[in-house]
C-alpha cells in the first residue's frame, strides 16, 4: 500500500513541506542578491545568476503576485509562514533587519516581472538603506519605471484608529478592521488553494 493510500492527506503534507522548502530558498536568495548587488554592478555575473535564481523561485510561488512579509524574525509568503532551519535563523534575522531599517514590512512582486527591473529595484533598494531613505523607496521605484515590485511599508499594515475616536467607537472600528482583513484573508486563501487544485490536480486540502 502506497503513502498515499494510508494517507490521503500525504500528498497535501508534502506539497507543504515542498512549500517551505520554496519559501526559506526565496528567503535565502533575496538576500544573497541584495548582498551581491553592495559589492557588484549588475552585469557581473554572480549578480545576474542570482538575480535569475530568484525570479525562478518567484515564478514557482506566483499566484498572480507573491507577497512577502516579514514580521520578527519570521516571514510570510503568500500568508504561509516560512520556518526557518536552524542553519537559516542568522539569515532570516538578518534580512528582517534590513526591512527594519528602511521601515518595510515587506514586497510585493508581480507577474511579468523581468531580470532588469528586478535588477534595478535591488539597486534602488541597496540605494535606500535606513529609516529616512526607506519610505522614499516606493516613490524611487515609480519613477525609475518599476511596475513589478512595490514595497510594503510598515504603516501600511499598521491599523491605527483615528483621533478623537472614543472607547467604544474605537473598539467597533478594530472589530470592523479585522473583519475586512479576515475577509480579505478568505479571498485570497480560497483563490490559492482553487489555483494549487487545479495545477496540481489535486485538491489543496490544507491550505483550504
């Protein structure tokens, strides 16, 4: 009798355990790259290897964009927490601290994306390294023509009530907020997992 047919939700346990596996790879190389890209140009070589590496692992995690958050030392792809291994932790904090420091939360990378945009981004990225200069990335990005990867900054994940709100106004209007990002969540998480099935043929029973 096969793994499968002990367990019918094996082939869903190893499609996230191949998840993972994608998601601490994507990790790993946007950070090599943004090292590569403070000591090289971007036609070296190491670069441009780096560079197409990432945007393969892009492509294999792409359900119409790829977000990738960092909150800590853990990070997020797609809404799937990433777990580092033990080898990787130094790795992970380090690029959380990067996000940090230019006040990021995270990037959103779109389909369509190309080696030279991407290249490009890495340089206004690296361009764009503290607090002052972080949250000018955006508008930095905009105006050098990229389309395909815009930055999340922290405040847009914050959910600050408004001035003036009293208790119970402000109690509603946190429960309203997290109801929209509850939705919001569903969506999204009920496309992927519609996506994954029809891919893989199989239905995505726990990412559903």
């Amino acid at each position: 009798m096969s793994e499968r047919e002990r367990d019918p939700n094996a082939g869903d346990f190893d499609e996230d355990r191949a998840d993972s596996a994608l998601g601490r790879a994507l990790v790993t190389r946007l950070f090599g790259l943004l090292r590569a890209v403070r000591i090289y140009e971007l036609t070296n070589q190491t670069v441009r290897d780096q560079i197409h590496e990432l945007l393969t692992l892009l492509e294999d995690v792409m359900e119409d964009e790829v977000l990738l958050v960092a909150m800590g030392q853990c990070f997020y792809v797609n809404g799937a927490r990433v777990r580092a291994e033990t080898s990787q932790i130094p790795l992970f904090g380090a690029l959380s601290t990067e996000f940090e420091q230019r006040r990021l939360a995270g990037l959103r990378f779109f389909e369509g994306l190309g080696a030279e945009e991407l290249g490009v981004f890495m340089r206004l990225m690296r361009d764009h390294a503290d607090a002052e200069q972080g949250p000018k990335l955006a508008d930095a990005a905009a105006a050098a023509g990229v389309a395909h990867v815009v930055p999340v900054g922290i405040e847009a994940l914050d959910n600050v009530p408004g001035a003036g709100v009293d208790e119970s106004q402000e109690v509603a209007t946190d429960r309203r907020a997290r109801a929209r990002q509850m939705y919001g969540t569903a969506l999204r998480g009920a496309k992927a997992a519609i996506l994954r099935t029809a891919r893989s043929g199989r239905p995505a029973i726990r990412r559903a």
